[in-house]
C-alpha cells in the first residue's frame, strides 16, 4: 500500500544488497522505483532481479552521489516524491584505511544529495546509518540518545551525514528519518536475491563462507568478553524486517516534520557462538571455529533498544535469528557466486 503523496522514489545505492531488497519491496507495493548507484559495489543483475520478483519495472540511473552534476541529472528525469538513501560505502576495516574515501562518499555524497533535492523541491528523506554510531555501550542496550562516539571513520561517516540530514531539515522544512541499522542478514524468500560479496566479513556470511568450504575455518575473536560464552553479543535483523521499516518510514515521512533517528533491530542479541549453533543446526554441517585475538574497537555488546520504532512507526522484527540464516543458506545454496559474473567498474569519478 502507497503512502498518500510519497509514490514515486528516488533509491540511491539500489543495485546493492539492501538496496536491490528495498526496491522489490517498495515496487511490489505499488511505489515507482529508480535506482541510482555508480555500480561501483552493487549489481545491475540485482536490479533485474529485484524487478522480476516484484513484477514491476524498477528503472536504473547510473550516477554518482559524489557528482552534483550527476544527481542534477536524475532529479530532472523524474518527478520524486521522496529519496530513499542507501548509496555509501560500509567496510570498517577500509575507512581504517581510507578514511577521507568514507568521508567524500557517505558525507559529502549525502551533503550533495540534500543539495539536490532542495533545488529540485523534494523534501522527504529516509537514509540508511548505522548502529556504528554508537561504539561502546558496555552492556545497556543502546537508545536512539545514547551519546554518539563511533569507534572507526565509517561510525563517523554515519554520524556526520545524520548531521548533514539534520542540517538540511532545519534549512528546508523537510521531513527526514535515519534508520540506524543494527546487523542485516538473510536474503529474499525466493532466494535471488541476496548479499553478494568477493571478501565478506560480516559474521554470518563468514559463517556461510565456512559451510561452503570456501574459508578453513571462522576466527572468533576474543572468547574472553565478559557476556554468557564469552564472545560478542550483536542484534541481527532479517533483511526483509528492515526493508518493511524503510516502507514504514518513508511513510512517516508524509505526516511527521524534522529529522528523526530510529533503531532497526529485534532488541535480541545473539553471540558469536549462538550463531556458529545456529548454523550448525539449520545447515546440518561442520563449522569449524578458531580462537583469534580480540579486534581494536569490537564493541563487547551491540543490541538495540527498539521502543521508539514500535511505538512511532508500529514496526516490529518479525523474524529470528534461525529464519536469518536459514534464508541466508537458502540464497548462498542458489547462487554460490552471487551476482559476480555481472559487476561493473565505476566510469565515474572517484
Ligand atoms: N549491510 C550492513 O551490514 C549495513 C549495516 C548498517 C548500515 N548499512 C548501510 O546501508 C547502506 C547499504 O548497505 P549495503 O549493505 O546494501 O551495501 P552495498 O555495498 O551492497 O550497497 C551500497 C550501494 O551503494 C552504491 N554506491 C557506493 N558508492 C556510491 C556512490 N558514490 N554513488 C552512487 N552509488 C554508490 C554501490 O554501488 C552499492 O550498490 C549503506 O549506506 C550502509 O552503510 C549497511
């Protein structure tokens, strides 16, 4: 169902893995979807597949939200009642090591954004952060105020482009809503569509990498953590959960003014070996596990206070953790290489 006023919606970083689930979600209930991503991390065959499972047209511009000619050129092609902004890049490990690259692209790509959307009127805003806003809570769950100390360049990245929302919102009158996602995970009910990664190093699909065969065995860094087995405790959320809260978020967005942050989570935390028997379970193989040394800047726990979601946009998490990678194992199984024959090189600038 379409939100009065909001159906036709600009998706920046749509060809990648939550973006291509956001864009079947949202066409197959009835929003016309354009797609804009450089490609330089995401799929074009992930478009194509997104559009075959929602039976909808989903439209491609390929663009670079670093570029304001660029965005220019995708506002005047359609008449967009909102933005829906995932385009960014995600990996810790590389804003460690390139942190102006995380800087140009998740800030200044999301600056250049608010810029075009106020000259072209558009002013409903919903963007993809992160639960890396937060660093370390000890063991409270983290609240939308708990205070922000990012513990790597891409926590920080998140942290200034909410900024750079709030900015705009307060210059325009727009209405903006930050979904701070804790951990995606799982894949699309048909399976074809999925994370698709050459090196991932989120947990659970480490875990598949192990199952397949295709990685010895799962480092477990740190079994020393003052949590109920020792290892780190993160809140995982099933992909389809947190494309159904982008719905109801860019809905919010036609009744609500300023700029909101939300947690997207189930509120439950699981370790990292309730994870590794999780999988064992549900893929009914080995997974070979190997004490590793601690990481600089793994927070000990990562779970989200959900409240404030359930109770201003009726959202829930419907699925557990089993159902995460039951589907993950589902799409891995599929399409064992994922999109990969289909990946692009960026023409744009960097
Ligand atoms: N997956 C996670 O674990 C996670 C957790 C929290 C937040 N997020 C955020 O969610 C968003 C989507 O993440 P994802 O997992 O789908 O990542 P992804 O890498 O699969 O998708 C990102 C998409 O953005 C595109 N993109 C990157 N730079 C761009 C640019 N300069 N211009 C246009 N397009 C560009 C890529 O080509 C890709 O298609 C990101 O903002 C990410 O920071 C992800």
């Amino acid at each position: 169902m379409v939100g009065a006023g909001c159906r036709d919606v600009l998706l920046t970083g749509g060809a990648g893995y939550i973006g291509a689930h956001c864009a079947a979600l949202l066409a197959s209930e009835g929003y016309r979807v354009t797609v804009f991503d450089n490609l330089e991390r995401g799929y074009r065959q992930a478009i194509q597949r997104a559009s075959m499972v929602s039976g909808k047209p989903i439209e491609l511009i390929v663009g670079d939200v670093r570029d304001m000619e660029s965005l220019r050129g995708a506002f005047a092609q359609g008449d967009f009642h909102a933005v829906v902004h995932l385009a960014a890049l995600k990996s810790v490990e590389e804003s460690i090591q390139e942190p102006e690259r995380y800087q140009h692209t998740n800030v200044m790509g999301t600056e250049n954004l608010c810029a075009a959307m106020e000259e072209f009127g558009v002013f409903r805003l919903v963007f993809s952060s992160s639960a890396a806003v937060y660093g370390d809570c000890g063991s409270d769950l983290a609240t939308e105020s708990t205070p922000l100390r990012p513990l790597s360049p891409y926590g920080q990245s998140k942290v200034d482009a909410e900024e750079r929302i709030e900015r705009f919102v307060s210059r325009t009158g727009a209405a903006a809503v930050s979904l701070r996602y804790f951990n995606p995970v799982g894949a699309h009910p048909s399976a074809s569509l999925g994370e698709c990664s050459d090196g991932p190093t989120n947990l659970i699909p480490v875990v598949m990498d192990v199952v397949l065969g295709n990685r010895r065995s799962l480092d477990v860094f740190g079994r020393d953590y003052p949590t109920r087995d020792g290892t780190c405790i993160r809140d995982y959320i099933h992909i389809m959960d947190l494309v159904v809260a982008h719905r109801s978020a860019l809905d919010h967005t036609t009744h609500m003014d300023g700029a909101k942050a939300y947690n997207v989570g189930t509120g439950r935390g699981s370790s990292v070996l309730e994870v590794v028997d999780r999988a064992r379970e549900v893929t009914q193989r080995v997974v070979p596990t190997r004490d590793a040394a601690r990481r600089d800047g793994d927070p000990v726990m990562l779970v989200a206070d959900v409240s404030r979601i359930e109770a201003d946009l009726g959202w829930v998490a419907t699925q557990d953790l089993k159902s995460m990678i039951r589907s993950e194992w589902a799409w891995r199984r599929a399409w064992p290489d994922g999109y990969a024959s289909s990946r692009e090189t960026s023409a744009a600038p960097r």
